[in-house]
C-alpha cells in the first residue's frame, strides 16, 4: 500500500507539535518548530487539494472565455476562444499550474479590457468577478 502523503505531512507536523515542541519549551526554537509543523500541516492540506482546485479554476475560466470570446474584439476574442478549447493535458500539479497561470494572465486582459470598457463593461466585469470569488473561496485555508 502507498503511504498518503498528506497523512504522513499531517503526522510529522503533529509530532512535531506535541512531542519535539514542549521538550525546548520557552526557547527560540520552540516557536520554529511550531512554525515548521503548522508549515507541514498547510502542506498537507493544500496538496490534498491542489489538482482539484486547478482544474476547477482552470475549467471556471474557460467557460468565462467561452462566454467572452463572441463579445470581444480583435485578437484578443480568437485567443479567448483558443484558450476556452485547451484540453488538460496532464493532472501533474506543475502542469494544472502552468495551464491555470496562462488562463489568468489572460482574465488579466480581459478583466483590463472590461474595466476600459466602463458601463457597457459591466455585466463582463461582474462574471469577471463570480470566477474570482470561486476562486478565492477555493482557496481559503481552513485548519480542522
């Protein structure tokens, strides 16, 4: 049986905590040990998560382009459109990451562009902002 990561980071973090801590207490290296452990911990939920919340991001943003693309104009509609119909091409973490990180220099322009925009950008800009607050609940760190 492969041994789980995110169990393993979550044990040493506690170990570390609860057992290594207390024995240099009132000392400068108790609260680098906490600090490691609480480390680890994050650690370990964020791996526990990470492809799921890229390809969630990566998927929230291309149903965005999809929408944006007929609407926009010049180059910047036919790279939507690219961008929209990108398949994944692997569930690696660094390459959910590097994909996630192409869309969003794009939302960038297009969030740019919406903003240029000023009235008639509105309705853009608020699904604009629907795909980042999913994006930022997604990723709010909750410990327990």
């Amino acid at each position: 049986m492969k041994p789980d990561l995110g169990h393993a980071l979550a044990t040493e973090a506690m170990t570390l905590i609860g057992e290594i801590s207390p024995l240099v207490a009132g000392s400068y290296r108790e609260g680098s040990i906490n600090t490691i452990g609480a480390m680890l911990l994050m650690a370990s939920i964020e791996q526990e998560r990470a492809a799921e919340n890229a390809v969630s991001a990566i998927t929230d943003m291309a149903a965005l382009f999809k929408e944006a693309a007929p609407v926009v104009q010049g180059g910047l509609s036919e790279r939507l459109s690219v961008a929209a119909a990108r398949e994944i091409e692997s569930y690696l973490v660094s390459s959910l990451a590097a994909h996630r990180d192409d869309m969003q220099r794009l939302l960038i322009e297009l969030q740019t562009l919406a903003e240029d925009q000023g009235a008639e950008g509105l309705s853009l800009r608020k699904r604009i902002w629907e795909v980042l607050a999913r994006e930022a609940d997604r990723n709010i760190m909750a410990l327990g």
